[in-house]
C-alpha cells in the first residue's frame, strides 16, 4: 500500500510530499492523519532545520479534499472527517519550525488552506489555485477564514462567493504567493527559504511565530463550527452529493 505521506531528507530541510498523484494528492483521512504525524516528528527532529511541503507528481500541490471520501460521508461523520482535515493546518501553525509551501501544481480548497497556514509560499508560473467549494455545494466557511488572514474583506467575497482560480501571478501580486520562480526551481527555492528563515537567532524567531499562531488561532474554534454546521446542512441537503456524483459521470465518460 502506497504511503500517504513521503519525507525526503535534503541536508537540513525535510521535503514532506503529499503521495496521492493518482486523485491530486487530495486530503483523505489517511492522508491527513499521516501529515499530521510526519510535522510533529519533524518538529522534534534536531537534524531538521526547516521544512518544505509539495505534493507528488508535477500537477497538483493538493486539490483539497478526497471526493471519494466525501460522496460517501453521512451527516453525522462530518464533524469527525472535517476534525481531521482542519487537524493538518492546525498542525502546521504548531509547528515551530519554518514551512514553506512549494506548489508544484494546482492548488484548491484544503490544499489552498494548506498553503494559506504554512510560513512563506513558493509557486511556478502556470500553477492555479483558489477556493472553489462553493461550485461543489460545500460552504466556503474555513477557507474564507484563512483567506481573512491575507486579503482584504471584498477580495475575499469574490473568491469565495464565486470560487474562481487565481493564476499565480494575480496571487503574487495579491501578497499570497511570496515567489514565482520556473517549474524546476520550485523545490530548490522553497529550501533555499527554509534554511533562511532557520538561520534566524532562534528566540526571536520562535516568538515572531507564535505571535502569527497566537492571531492564526484566534478565529479556528469558531470558523471550524461554523463550517461543521455549514457542511452539515450541505450534505444534509444532498448538494455536495449531487456535484460530486455529477462530476465522476462526466469523467468516466
């Protein structure tokens, strides 16, 4: 059985791949219980200076979560399956060492999220991303949440009320995306930061992070009942259901 999760050890950096290619590397239990694990051994690690976050493959970082997990998902399982979606941005937040985010590919939903929480992003020309849940009949509730932290309150109406893609320059220019570099410099970039910002005199830096966490965590509690209730409501009413089920009839067309 393939693992959900690789990590690569590059000198001080530890490369953290997301190991579902074959469905984009989208978020499913396993996979989110497998990241969650692999960033608290890495935290502890004293070889590991920094860390980097991909995806495999060279077209999807993450395109959020597992739609075959989701089709299935009954009302009641929601809020344990979403607790364990949310658990890996909450652990990424945890982590006191530097994540740096390399988007290799597409970006969107919980794979969005994912970027949106870590430390610095790196992406190539040509990678998509943005929150299109709402298009799936899934309440856009976290990921607008997580988008607050970096976008004014009406940019984050239109991404999130009408879930488009942004290109990767528009999310540059936008502040989300820290560089833009070519395809085969992505991983290499993303490392280079890593160990710059691990560099840093380590209290100072341990504080500038917690102060972000601190601020990151303040609105969690409350933006993830929001989007139980909201998710709850949705499948309750058979509107991711019906997307979802839509969606795998076009594709094995």
């Amino acid at each position: 059985m393939q693992n959900p999760v690789e990590t690569e050890r590059n000198g001080e950096v530890a490369i953290l791949r997301l190991n579902r290619p074959n469905s984009l590397n989208a978020i499913s239990r396993d996979l989110a219980k497998a990241a969650a694990e692999a960033l608290i051994e890495l935290d502890s690690d004293p070889e590991i200076k920094g860390i980097v976050l991909t995806g495999a493959g060279d077209r999807a970082f993450c395109a959020g979560v597992d739609l075959e997990e989701a089709k299935l998902i009954k009302v009641e399982d929601i809020e344990v399956w979403f607790g364990l979606i949310c658990n890996v941005y909450k652990q990424i937040l945890l982590t006191n060492k530097p994540i740096i985010s390399a988007l290799n590919g597409v970006a969107t939903g919980g794979g969005f999220q994912i970027a949106l929480v870590s430390d610095l992003r790196v992406a190539h020309h040509g990678v998509k991303l943005g929150q299109p849940e709402i298009n799936a009949g899934i309440p856009s509730v976290m990921g607008s949440y997580w988008m607050s932290l970096h976008l004014p309150w009406s940019l984050n109406q239109e991404l999130s009320m009408t879930g488009r893609m942004m290109d990767a320059e528009e999310a540059q220019r936008y502040g989300i995306l820290n560089r833009v570099v070519a395809p085969e410099q992505v991983i290499e970039t993303a490392t280079e930061v890593a160990l710059h910002l691990s560099n840093k005199m380590p209290t100072a830096w341990l504080r500038t992070k917690q102060r972000f966490r601190e601020v990151a965590l303040k609105g969690f509690d409350e933006a993830f009942r929001s989007g139980v209730l909201g998710q709850q409501a949705a499948f309750a009413n058979g509107e991711p259901q019906a997307f979802i089920n839509a969606f795998f009839a076009a594709r094995n067309k």
